[in-house]
C-alpha cells in the first residue's frame, strides 16, 4: 500500500470530521499496488445512514484530503442506503481496504 501512516490518519479524521463519525472509509485503486509509481487516492466511504447531497459531501471530502496530500489527486464515491449501488462500489468493496 503506498500511503504512509500519517495519511491513513489524515484520512480517517477527515472523514469522521466531514461525513460522520459512523464512516468507514476503504482506500483502492493504483494506491494498493506496491509496484506502481504515482496515481491519485481512490476513497470509498461507507455511511449506514441515508445522504442527503452525496455529490457535496464527496467534494468537500476530495478537497480537503487533497489540500492536506498537497495537492495530490483525491477521488471519493459515497456508498450509502439511499444512493444507487454502481459497478465501482462493488469493485471498491471488494478490493478495497478499511483505513
């Protein structure tokens, strides 16, 4: 996995701060391969509660963990009850690991 210890705890409190303290964030994508070089931060956060603007709530949460990575490329999908489950929800719950 190719993120240090700091920015898995930067992770985690951001996502508690923005989206709740009940958020499971997983990180997946290029980030879990040891062997690649460079890429963005692929984030599935997890909320058991049903959201009301999950396009706002994933934005504020891209951009504050992109200003904390210094600009790094920080994408976030929001799972939740009430949002439509995707192929890459699927992927990302399956491949993904809980930070």
């Amino acid at each position: 996995m190719r993120i240090s210890r700091e920015q898995i705890e930067t992770i985690r409190t951001l996502t508690r701060e923005i989206a709740g303290p009940d958020a499971c964030v997983r990180l997946f994508g290029s980030r879990l391969d040891d062997a690649a070089c460079g890429g963005d931060v692929d984030l599935l956060v997890e909320i058991d509660r049903p959201v009301e603007n999950p396009a706002l709530l994933g934005a504020r949460m891209a951009a504050k963990i992109s200003r904390a990575f210094h600009g790094r490329k920080v994408d976030v999908i929001i799972s939740a009850p009430n949002l439509a489950r995707l192929p890459i929800h699927e992927i990302a719950a399956r491949e993904g690991v809980r930070l």
